[in-house]
C-alpha cells in the first residue's frame, strides 16, 4: 500500500515536473516571439523613416536643382519666340530650334529615340509642351549615345534624334533653353532634365507627347 502511494506521489511529481517545464518552455517562446516581433516592428519603423528621409533628402536636391542656374546653358526671350501653328517652312535662328513657330503636330516626346532626323517644325511643337529634345552630331562617341538613350527612354517628355550640322556633339534644348555637352555623365545633363521636362519654362504644361508624329 505505501509503495502504491509512492509510485502515486512520484508519478505526480514527474507530472508536475514535466507542466512546469512546458509552462517555462512557453514562458521562453513567448519572450522570444516578444522580442522578434519588436525587432521587426523597430526594423521596418526604421526603414520606413530611411526612406522617408531619402525621398525627402531626392525632393530637396531635385527642388534645388531646378532653382540651381545650368552652368553653360544659353537662354532666349521665351516672349519672343512665335507660337504660331504653320504648314509652311520655318526658318529658325538657332540650330537645333528651341522655340518658334511650329506645326500643329508635335513629335511623340515620350521617352521616343529616333534614328534618322526628324522635322524641326514637329520637334518644336513637342517643345512647347514641356519635353527636353536631345540630339547629337557625328562628333559625339557612340558610348555616349548609348547612355543617353538609357536616360531618354526612361524619361518621358523627352526625345532623342540626330542634327549632323548642330555645332556641339551633344545639345539639349528646351523651350528657350539650350545647353551643350560632350559626355551623357556631365552632371549637367541630369540638371537639365529635371529643371526642364515640363519646367517653369513650359508654354503649355501637361499637353500630351504621344499620339503625334513618329519615325517614318
């Protein structure tokens, strides 16, 4: 009978033993998934407010960057460049154009490269609605040409064609605007991009650069 007894209370006890080691095992894993979903929770606070702060530091340098004057660059009165829609010949004082009577038809501006020339008359109008023209002369390296390509696609208002008669390799114009480079890299480029598609210099700001004329 008091071996019965002993065997009851030894048996409790291992059972006791064993609830108490599975509430500590609990107690543990509770704490650790405590602390794991604290790190994450800080983890992702503090990459969001990483990337809070960078796209805000972008929006600093991007909004500086258009206040910023484009070193080099040569500026017209945008007052007295006509506007005017025409089916005739234009004859521009500045090669390539940046501004002036033009055709009713834009070039396609969004982001499009062209291989061969294309019509100022339509490359002005695309202009007039904000994109940056990008074009290049045989003196510019085909390595160049390649980067610039790269930025254009991925930009719209933008396009790119050649000018073999243009003074400089590499010329960006905008409306009234004009800048002249030798490398895709000068960090110019970059300046007038972001100062100029669709800048304060935009006569008409938000007008469409798709559905007009394209490569033949």
């Amino acid at each position: 009978m008091a071996s019965r007894t002993s065997d009851q209370n030894s048996r409790q006890q291992r059972i006791a033993e064993m609830r108490r080691a599975e509430q500590s095992r609990e107690r543990r894993n509770k704490i650790l998934a405590i602390s794991i979903s604290t790190a994450i929770v800080a983890g992702l606070v503090g990459f969001g407010a990483w990337v809070l702060i960078d796209q805000k530091q972008k929006e600093k340098d991007a909004e500086a960057a258009r206040k910023a004057p484009v070193s080099g660059e040569q500026t017209w009165d945008a007052k007295k460049l006509g506007r005017n829609h025409v089916e005739t010949p234009v004859k521009y004082e500045m090669n390539p154009p940046v501004g002036g009577d033009h055709h009713p038809r834009w070039m396609n501006c969004n982001g499009d490269v062209y291989k061969n020339p294309v019509p100022e008359v339509n490359a002005v109008h695309s202009l007039e609605h904000g994109a940056v023209w990008v074009t290049y002369s045989d003196k510019a390296a085909a390595g160049e040409l390649d980067k610039l390509r790269e930025k254009v696609t991925k930009t719209p208002y933008t396009l790119m064609s050649p000018v073999k008669e243009q003074a400089g390799a590499i010329m960006l114009s905008a409306w009234g605007k004009q800048l002249t480079v030798d490398k895709a890299d000068d960090p110019r480029v970059a300046q007038f991009f972001t100062k100029y598609v669709q800048g304060q210099q935009t006569p008409e700001p938000g007008a469409a650069c798709t559905n007009g004329l394209g490569e033949k």
